[in-house]
C-alpha cells in the first residue's frame, strides 16, 4: 500500500505542477465561456436590426405585413413596402439589396391560383430567423385577409389569433408538479457529460502515452526493482485520477464564481438558467471516478502492448465509439428519458457515466437504476483491472514484438 500511494502521489505532483494541467485548467472554461457568449450574442442579434422591403400586388397585405413586424420590438426591423409592385421595382430593389442599401427584399404574387407565391431575395441565403419573422408575419397577414373576407372585424381577428404560451410542469415521486425548463436542461445534461467526457478521455489517453514513454525510456525497468506491476498501475491510476477530480473542482469553483457575477446574470437567465441539484452534485464525481478507472485501465492495458504513440492512436476508437453514442443519444434522451434504449445505457458501463447524470438532469430515475449502475461498473473495473494488469505485468517488458492476438492470450498465461 505504501508503495501505492508514493507512485499515486509522484504522478498526482507531476501532472499538478506541468504546464498542461495549468494551461488546461485555465484555458478550458475560458474557451468555453467565450464560445458560450458569442453563440448566445449571435444568436440573440441573429436576425435583429435588418432594413427589408416588401414588394407585393396586393397593399393591403404589404402593410399588414409591416405593422407586425414594426410591432416585434426585439426584431428591430426597418421595413419599407412597395405596393403594387412593378417588375420595374424589384429590379430597381434588387440593385439596393446589390449596393448593400438594404439587406433584402421579399416579394407576393397574389395573383397565382390557391397559396400565393412568396420570394425572400438577400445575399444571405443562410439567414433563418428573417426568413422565419418574414414567412410568419406573411402567413398571419393572409390570415387576417381572409377571416375579413368573411366579414370578421379587424379587432376580432386579432382577438381570435391571440396566442397562447404553454408552461411546462414536472411531475416528481411525491406528486407535486414544479416548473421545468426543457431548453435548460438539455443544456445541463450536455454540460455534465461534457464535463465528465472530456477530463476521463483526455487524461486516460495521457496515462496511455505516459506508459508508452517510461517503456520506451526503460525507467519501468528501474521502478520494478521496488515495486509490484499491480502497485505501479494501481498508483497511476489514483495519481492521475486525482488530477482529474482537482481539475475538475476548480472548474466547478471557478463556474460558481462566474455565475455569481454580473456578467453572467444577462446569459444565464430565462432559457440559460442552470440548476444543479445535491444529488447531483454527490454523484458527479462518483460516476467520474467509476468512468475514469474503467477507461484509464482499459488505455493502460493497450499501453502496455504498444511500442509507439501512432501504435495506440489504432486502438483509440474502441475507447471513443462509446463516448460518441452518448452524446448521439442525449437528443433522444430529452425527449424521452425513461425509453428502454435510455434505461440501457444507464446501465451499459462503457456509457453508463455518460448518459446517467445528463438523465438525472431531465428526471429522477429509480433508485436500484442507480445501484445497478454503480454496481455494473465496479465490477467492469474489477474485469478491466484484472485484463489490464496481466497485459500490464508482461508488456511492459516486452520489447521489439509486436502484441498480436495469439501474443496477447499467451500474456495471459504467462501472468
């Protein structure tokens, strides 16, 4: 045990005190911080601030069109309406949009037998949310045409038209219903297995390649003269384990911080509020610890076969496919998080850490999910543990031999 927590603390000191882990720790939420509010400014200021034209045969529509756009104050629009248009018009609208003085122009032909015929002309064709205020308030206005067409009055179409927002509820074990945010929780679940991805893959891909250099500089040589190969991989993988967790803590200390200030107030308020429950926060890092000992041994038994870093990179997709179906299935799982497919990778190990939290973050699931969970990957651990540490015991001796199938079944013998 002694020798255990001299080589745990060795790697742990090591890492701590490399410019990896500090340039990491720093950079990482920096990045994200700046992706998250540049995705939220441009999304906020998509779309916002254009100057249209409407050019259509049919005024009365035209003007209706631009009341409710003029109305959208978020949208800001400048709207201009050339009613009853000629062809004279929209080439001369069509240099403007050319010359940049406006940013687009929508024409109505009204006079094609059934649904009028509707065309945005820009010189972005990738702008959605215009499109989408232009095609809304189109169909809102022909709308309106139509009900005072059969003789309701103006006040009364909007009476009618009014719009009705739905609130969402959740139901918890006791019965009592509390409101819930779907948009913040996805964003929660994609955080969380975000957060719990990127430490476990990153650092058990780290511990694979530092195996590969001590093997390859032969300092394992000199370490086996004092300690076991099952001491020496048992501390590696605590030493390592423990700067993920430090890693990860200052992460968490340094989001606490950032939104408790006001900088943050304006991005993480309405469909951006984020809340994290103790349950949550109690299982965070027991599921980290149960990912990052299943994959970091399952890296250092490959380690342990391989002779150069480019030998390793062949084998890092049986490590990725996982990681790759969890983030596929967190679309699905917010839709429907009690399906057997999502009930089942809960339960898979290699997914397990990956998919159970985001779930907790869209409902509670039973609590023996939660103990068949755990136990499934503390006894993956074990099974992963036991193949990697006699991979480990023979490979990391082994060299100029490369570890075929045959090779590596008789590892196991000899161990």
């Amino acid at each position: 045990m002694r020798n255990i927590l001299l080589i745990a603390k060795r790697e742990y000191l090591e890492q701590i005190r490399g410019r990896a882990f500090k340039f990491s720790t720093v950079l990482v939420p920096l990045l994200i911080a700046v992706m998250l509010g540049a995705s939220y400014l441009t999304g906020r200021n998509a779309g916002v601030g254009q100057h249209v034209a409407i050019a259509a045969d049919n005024a009365q529509l035209a003007n209706d069109m631009r009341r409710q756009m003029l109305d959208d104050k978020d949208a800001k629009f400048t709207v201009e309406v050339v009613a009853p248009a000629t062809q004279q018009d929209r080439d001369s609208l069509l240099k403007l949009v050319q010359n940049k003085a406006i940013d687009g122009f929508l024409t109505i032909d009204t006079s094609v037998a059934g649904a009028p015929a509707a065309t945005y002309t820009s010189f972005s064709t990738s702008d959605y949310t215009t499109t989408r205020r232009l095609r809304e308030a189109l169909n809102r206005g022909l709308l309106n045409e139509r009900l005072a067409a059969r003789g309701i009055e103006p006040a009364d179409v909007d009476a009618l038209l009014k719009e009705v927002s739905i609130e969402s509820l959740q139901v918890n074990k006791e019965g009592n219903a509390s409101k819930s945010n779907r948009m913040a929780a996805f964003s929660k679940a994609f955080a969380m297995a975000f957060l719990l991805t990127m430490p476990i893959i990153l650092y058990g891909m780290d511990m694979a390649r530092s195996i590969i250099e001590e093997k390859s500089s032969r300092i394992f040589e000199v370490m086996l003269s004092v300690a076991r190969p099952d001491d020496l991989l048992t501390g590696k993988l605590l030493g390592v384990g423990a700067v993920g967790l430090t890693q990860i803590a200052v992460w968490v200390v340094a989001a606490a911080l950032l939104t408790g200030s006001a900088l943050a107030a304006p991005l993480l308020s309405g469909d951006f509020a984020l809340h994290f429950s103790w349950a949550e926060g109690l299982l965070f890092p027991v599921y980290f610890v149960l990912g990052f000992f299943l994959y970091s041994a399952f890296f250092s038994g490959l380690a342990a076969t391989c002779e150069t870093a480019q030998e390793l990179q062949m084998y890092m997709p049986l490590a990725i496919v996982p990681v790759w179906l969890s983030f596929g299935i967190l679309p699905f799982l917010l839709n429907n998080p009690s399906s057997v497919w999502a009930i089942a990778a809960s339960l898979f190990p290699p997914t397990a850490p990956f998919v159970m939290l985001p779930r907790m973050g869209l409902e509670t699931p039973p609590l023996w999910q939660f103990a068949a969970s755990i136990g499934l990957l503390v006894l993956s651990i074990w099974a992963m543990l036991w193949f990697s540490s006699r991979l480990y015991r023979v490979g990391i001796l082994m060299y100029g031999k490369r570890a075929t199938l045959p090779e590596l079944l008789r590892w196991l013998r000899y161990s």
